[in-house]
C-alpha cells in the first residue's frame, strides 16, 4: 500500500545526527574517530559483531564475551567496552587496544566495514519492524541524538527512508546477506537467538572457534552461566548500572586514564555532569528484548508499507521468508 496523501503532504521531523562524508552517526561521536574506524586494517584474530543498530548487537557481544569469559560477567562500564569497542565510537584505538580474546562492535554495511578474509565477521538480523521500534526509543532516550519531542510517526518516516542513524537498515542487511556463505562470516537472526538461545549460542561459539564450543557442551553450568549473564533482565539491571557509572565517572579520571581511547574519552568528556538529573536512563542499550512489540505501534496503513518496502529492497533473496509469521 502506498503513503496516503496526508503521509506525503505532512512535515515529520527529523533527528539530529552528525553527517559524515554522507554517513549519519550521533552527534557525540567524534569526525577523526569514524574515519579511522573505517580505516582500521583488521588482524586475524579479530572478531567483528555486525548489526544495524538495536538488532541485538548489545546482547550478543555480552553473549561473545560471555563465552570468552567463561561466564563471567563485566564488573563495570569501561571493562565492557575494553573488551567489546564500538569500532565507529572509539576510533581504530578501541580495537587496537581491546583485551583480547575480545570482539569489536560495528554497525556498518559490508562496503564500508574494515574487512579481511582472516578476520572474523557475525552479522545479526532483526525483523524491520520490531528494529523501526527500538530505533525510535534508543534515538529519543539516548544521549547523542536530539529527538526527545519526536514521535514514533515522525521516526517511522525517517526509517523507511533510511534516514536514521547508520543509514538504512534495508541496505545494511542486504549487504552482509549477500556475504552469509562466505567462511568467515556467520549469519543469524535476533529471532533465532530469542526462539533457541542454546544452539544458537553454540552455533555462535563454534563458529569463533571449535574449542569455545567444546568448552560449553562439557561444561553445562558455564553454558548456563553465559546465557543467564546474557539474559535480558539481567543485562536490563546490570548495563544499565555500569553505563551510568560510566557517565558519571569524573573527568578528571577519564583524562588521565591512557587505556580509554581517544574517541570514547572525547564522548565521555562531553557528557553533561547531570546526565542522570536530565535523563534516568540515558544510556538504554536494552529496552524489553521480545519479538513483536511492533505490532504496539505500527498502523495497519504503516505495516502494509514496511512490507512493500522489504518486498522492493530484498526482492529475489531468501531474506523475504526469515521473519514469516512474526510481521
């Protein structure tokens, strides 16, 4: 079904994102750390986790460091994005820096993603409708983008444009889909990871390496352990805590700490001192993790557009039958 006249006619508004040689990205995200985040020349051991965001990057890089980890879960912020960067945040600096074994957190399509075909690269998708709806909060709550009088309406817009944060989604996807039988490329859906969280976590280790796998079916309280700190309620009380600790540290602190990179500090230095006092959560990086929320905000006129939007964009691909029966 197309927009209706009133949907053409109307002004939406936009967020306000920092542009970037045609890249749109927060706005406290520093121009020299994005540039040299695509610049970034992987090693071999480098793990890359690859969503378009609000996909299930956070859980899955918990899940990855969980399995490193041997289900131990982050004590604090800082120790989560040493060991998990995003690549686009923290400049090249984070993945040259992260502890290792570790992975590096990147929201790029394939054309622009640092790539090596030793490197290894897990791509996770999500439904477009239930993605549209995280999108919509994460932009109007979180600290780096300016949306807060926006509606879901005004954002639904913007989404089926592909004028949000990180592009467009519908591109994004199809360009690691493109690259899912590819070695070192693994390709999985939030939805699969939701339905069976087990094998799919299995799945996910054996695919950074055999004995990762092995480790976990001999050891099914370590597996546990990695799925538990990995939950949704769990992370929901833990990251959030840890993030906003983060925030608030002083910044004096954050200066003279040589092991935070650059791109990070820079954030960091340029959060407000009342963050919390402006906004309890500004920092939510898991919001309800279920499937289907969409269907709480989506009208019936924007459903049948999502739909004709994916029927156009991922025409003649398999990617058409993943979410059947969920949107």
């Amino acid at each position: 079904m197309s927009a209706s006249i009133e949907e053409k006619t109307h002004k939406y508004k936009k967020p306000t994102y920092k542009e970037i040689d045609g890249f749109r990205i927060p706005t406290a995200f520093s121009d020299d750390g994005y540039r040299s985040a695509l610049a970034y020349i992987p090693r071999p051991d480098d793990l890359f986790l690859v969503t378009f965001p609000k996909c299930g990057t956070t859980w899955v890089q918990n899940l990855v460091a969980l399995i490193f980890r041997e289900g131990k879960p982050f004590t604090s912020g800082l120790e989560f994005f040493m060991h998990a960067p995003f690549l686009e945040l923290t400049g090249a600096e984070g993945a040259e820096k992260m502890k290792r074994p570790g992975s590096v957190k990147i929201h790029l399509p394939f054309q622009k993603a640092p790539y090596s075909p030793e490197a290894k690269y897990i791509f996770i998708a999500r439904n477009p409708k239930d993605c549209c709806v995280s999108h919509y909060h994460h932009t109007k709550n979180g600290f780096g983008y300016v949306f807060a009088d926006g509606t879901f309406d005004d954002f639904f817009e913007n989404f089926i444009k592909g004028e949000v944060g990180f592009g467009d989604y519908f591109e994004t996807t199809l360009s690691w889909w493109e690259h899912r039988n590819d070695p070192n490329v693994l390709f999985i859906t939030y939805e699969m990871l939701k339905k069976d969280t087990i094998n799919t976590t299995l799945k996910i280790a054996g695919f950074i390496g055999p004995e990762y796998k092995e480790k976990l079916e001999k050891d099914p309280k370590m597996l546990q352990d990695v799925i538990h700190h990995s939950s949704f309620d769990f992370m929901n009380e833990y990251m959030k805590k840890h993030m906003n600790e983060m925030l608030t540290l002083p910044k004096e602190q954050i200066r003279n700490n040589p092991d935070i990179p650059s791109g990070l500090k820079a954030m960091l230095l340029s959060v407000p001192d009342d963050i919390l006092e402006q906004n309890e959560s500004p920092t939510s990086l898991v919001r309800k993790g279920i499937v289907g929320d969409w269907r709480n905000y989506f009208s019936a006129s924007q459903s049948d557009r999502m739909d004709q939007k994916m029927k156009v964009k991922f025409a003649g691909t398999a990617l058409l039958e993943l979410w059947k029966g969920e949107i």
